[in-house]
C-alpha cells in the first residue's frame, strides 16, 4: 500500500515520529480533519472541504487554519503519490499545549496523508446502539475527536457490518459514524436536516444540489420528520436507504441489522447523477446560500 506523508513543511517516511507527546491533537482530540476522495488525478471538491475546515476552526475557536499551507500540502503530496492515491486525509490541530483541556497558544499542526486504499464498494449496515449528541459542543464539526465513531465502527464489524446508522438522543434518524443517510420514501429522496446532528457531508450537500438540478425530488427533511422508525420500513422494503460520503460517492446500503436490501430506482438514478457531475465539476464551488 502506497502511503505518502507531509508534516512541518516537507514529505517523511510514513513510520517517522512526527508529532510531540504534547500536541494537544494528541492528547485531548483537539483538532480537525478532511477526508478527501482523489477522482481522476484531482482531489475531489477541496474548495468545499477547506471550507469545512475553516468552519470547524472557527466553531473550536483554533484561529483560521492557513489554506495556503494545506493547498502547498496537498500538490505535494499527490505530486509524491505519482497517480496512485486515492484518498488525502488533512488534519490540523491546536499544536502544543499543556496537559489538561485547556489549550496552549503555539501554532497548529498540520499533517497531509495519501494513500491508495480502494473506495468501499458495498455498505453493510445495522443500528447502533449510541446515540449522536445534536447539542454537544462539537456536533456539525469534523473534529479529531472521532473515537465514539471508532467504537461503533467495532461494534458494526463485530456484528458483519462496516457502518453503524445513529439516532440523535430525540431517536430521530441522523447518519453514520462516517456517511450521511439518505432515503426514498414515498416517491422521493428526503435525507436528515443539519438540526439532527448530523455533519454536512460534502457528499450529502452536492447530492442535493445535483439531484434537484436533474428534476430528482430531493429535500432536507424537517426537524423530527425521520424518526429511526424509518429503519423500520426500510427492512420492510417499503422504503430504501443508501449512505453518502466522500469515500462512498451515493452507496446504495445492500443490508441492515444482516437483512438484505433492494436498492431503490430514484437512489440509482441520483448515484448516476452524482457521479456524472463530479465527473464534470472536480471541484464544485461553494453553494450560494450556507
Ligand atoms: C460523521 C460523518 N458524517 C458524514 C460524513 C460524510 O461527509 P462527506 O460527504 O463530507 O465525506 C462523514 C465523513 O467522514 C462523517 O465523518
């Protein structure tokens, strides 16, 4: 497996130590990250992940994250990868601090990775039985605080599956530990609001704005309108699911809690859709409305 490694200005060995014991990424998660899909040579939507970024900045209250830096780190590293990557993970924490919970004043930590990994090519799903906090302090933000997201990831492989679907702590339907869910349901596409708790996946963002743009009905739904409920139908067949993420592109999900699932017609046609466009536009502008 190719993995290439930017740190402090320039590529390492991937086994090299990089980070000190004190950065505060490392010892309480204070920090963010982009994962990033390589589609044709280029880094998938990167406009809209920095911008992520700077929003997830600027909700930890780090300071702006320095774009020209992680643009210079990025070329570099696909530059490295010589066509094989298909993955970038950026991540930038609050550098040096002390060893409690409040934070030092040094400059960030800024690592690029690639690597060469194959996109998932299926989604096996079940329920988890965690719930995502649509109040916490970090909901909506990308932080490196992600072990509950591992934890459930653990548990969905203990259980066959590689992905967990949460509710939010009203049992309303939310996403996954790294996708966003999306359904068809009586006759159209309705995925869960930002109000869930819910990040606003790049993927989810741009599959609704192509969607509408190709006459597919596709919406946000309104706050508690999708309570996991919904789940319940899906393994009825009555209503069908799929994941979005920028490792997954929109992934029909071909099981829940070990039942096998349909895809659904309208899900199919907006996969298509997204894959077309992200085909034409590798790096979608900002929406026009945030
Ligand atoms: C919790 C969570 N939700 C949703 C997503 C999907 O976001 P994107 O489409 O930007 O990859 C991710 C991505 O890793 C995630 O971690």
């Amino acid at each position: 497996m190719t993995t290439v490694v930017w740190a402090e200005g320039s590529l390492h060995d991937p086994g090299e130590p990089l980070i000190t014991a004190l950065d505060h990424g490392v010892t309480v998660g204070d920090g963010i990250f982009e994962t990033m899909a390589v589609r044709d040579g280029r880094v998938f939507a990167l406009t809209r992940h920095l911008a992520r970024m700077a929003y997830g900045a600027d909700r930890l209250g780090i300071g702006p994250v320095d774009a020209d830096a992680i643009h210079g780190a990025v070329d570099e590293v696909m530059e490295a990868g010589q066509g094989t990557l298909t993955r970038l993970r950026v991540t930038v924490t609050s550098g040096t601090g002390p060893m409690g919970s409040a934070r030092g004043d040094g400059p960030h930590s800024l690592l690029v990775t690639g690597v060469d990994a194959p996109r998932p090519r299926t989604c096996h799903a079940v329920r988890s039985p965690w719930r995502r906090n649509e109040r916490g302090a970090l909901t909506g933000v990308k932080s490196t605080s992600y072990a509950e997201n591992a934890v459930m990831v653990a548990y969905a492989r203990e259980h066959g599956a590689d992905e967990a679907i949460l509710a939010n702590t009203q049992g309303h339907l939310c996403e996954g530990t790294a996708s966003n869910v999306i359904l068809e349901r009586d006759g159209e596409i309705v995925t869960p609001p930002l109000a869930s708790g819910c990040l606003a996946g790049i993927t989810r963002g741009l599959a609704l704005e192509w969607g509408a743009a190709a006459g597919i009905p596709v919406r946000a739904a309104a706050p508690g309108e999708l309570t996991m409920s919904v789940l319940d139908e899906v393994l009825a067949g009555d209503t069908h699911l799929a994941v979005t993420s920028s490792t997954r592109g929109v992934q029909h999900v071909a099981s829940l809690d070990g039942k096998a699932l349909e895809p659904g017609t309208m899900l199919r046609r907006l996969a298509a859709q997204f894959e077309l466009r992200a085909e034409q536009e590798p790096d979608p502008g900002l929406p026009r409305s945030k």
